[in-house]
C-alpha cells in the first residue's frame, strides 16, 4: 500500500519524506491557497514539492470545460514528469480524462463519492480516482463501505485504476484502508504523524532505557 501527504507544506512535506514512508502527494485549491504566501508562487512551490518528492505529486485543474481542462493539464504536466491532473469527476471531466488518457497524463479523477462514478472515471481513462471517505462520513455514510464497493467492483473487472483512498481523517480510515486493500490512501500530515504512535511502545522503550541506567557501566564496555 502507497502513502501519499495530503499538503502543498513544504516543511511537512520534507518532514514525511526523511521518514520513508511517503510515496507521493495530493493536493486541491484548498491546500495550495494555504501556501501562496509572502514571495511563494504557484511555480516555485509545485517545483519545490517535485525536488523533494521521489513520487507522483497531483495538481488539480480549475478549469470547468474540457477544453480548458485539457489546456491546464498540459501546462501543469510541463511543470514535472511527476505531475498527475486532478480532473473533477463531473461530465466535462469525463471527456478530459478521455483526451488525456490518450495524450499518456496521468490523471487523478477527485470527488469521487459513488461506486457508479468510480466506474464512470476508470472506463474515462483515469490513471487514479479518489473517493472522498471523509466527507462521506461528515454527512453520516459510510465512508469506507464506498472503498470495500469500488475495490470489489475494480476487481470484478481487472479495472487497473488505481484507488487513492481521500478527505481521511483519522489513522482508523488508514487501516481500514488498507485491510480493504485500497491502493494508496493520501491524508493530512497530522494523520500520518499519529500512524507511528503507540503508548505500548512508549512506555516499553523508557522501561528498556530506565534498565539499562541501572547496569554497572564497567559492564557496559564494548
Ligand atoms: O485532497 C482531497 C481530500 O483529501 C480533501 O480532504 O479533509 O478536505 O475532505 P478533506
């Protein structure tokens, strides 16, 4: 299973990936506005992101037609070979996905909330599809029986998309991602930070640490 960073943030970026265990990065409007502070531009940052990461780093289109999809995405695929296009799962977007797949841009097909929609944007062409467990959640569905769905579905049919698991928002989303067998789940830095974290193993390694003080440090010679 892939994890990606859900950020634009520089420092969390750099963060994940001293650790090894980040294999890309997601972004949206949302999470790129944050960033583009104080002398930072669109192109520095997304230059900066591809100098750090060793992964696929998606940019989301803003555009809402096809054609204007189309136009960004090939801007936004001359800005790194990493670049995947993030396409909105709408009709538009479809014939994006369709235009782009033929062109070999990896796309993202985002806001994806339906298994229907899920198969609508694997058959478009897109490279990735990302449902939104999170926000599926916030309106009380159940965020990861879409996950269980479109991986069924995609196995049903050696559809070779690949889920991005999106909008999680705790380390249970994580699991249960994965126990699903979901491709890759992409989530907020504060997510990934608590994946390690275990009280067990905080409290084993101050035990194993007090012990070893004890020990007459003559012994200790090697
Ligand atoms: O990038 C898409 C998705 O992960 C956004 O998550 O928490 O804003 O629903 P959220």
């Amino acid at each position: 299973m892939k994890f990606f960073l859900d950020t634009a943030n520089i420092a969390e970026i750099e963060e994940g990936v001293s650790w090894g265990c980040v294999d890309g990065i997601t972004t949206n409007p949302t999470l790129i506005s944050k960033e583009l502070v104080g002398n930072t531009n669109f192109k520095t940052l997304v230059k900066r992101i591809l100098d750090i990461v060793d992964g696929p780093l998606s940019l989301e289109v803003t555009s809402t037609s096809s054609d204007a999809m189309v136009e960004e995405a090939k801007r936004l695929k001359k800005l790194g070979d990493n670049v995947v296009v993030k396409i909105p799962t709408t009709v538009e977007g479809l014939k994006a996905l369709k235009v782009l797949k033929a062109r070999n841009i990896d796309t993202n097909a985002t806001l994806v909330f339906s298994v229907n929609q899920a198969i609508m944007v694997a058959k478009a062409g897109a490279t990735y599809a990302s449902p939104f467990v999170g926000r599926l959640d916030d309106i009380s569905e159940d965020g990861m029986s879409l996950i269980e769905d479109i991986r069924d579905v995609y196995d049903n049919y050696n559809i070779e998309t690949k889920i991005i698991v999106a909008s999680v928002r705790h380390p249970i989303h994580v699991r249960d991602a994965a126990l699903i067998g979901a491709d890759i789940a992409t989530m907020p830095f504060e997510v990934f930070k608590k994946l390690i974290n275990h009280p067990k193993t905080d409290e084993g390694l101050k035990r194993f640490l007090a012990d070893w003080q004890k020990i007459d440090k003559s012994k200790l010679v090697f």
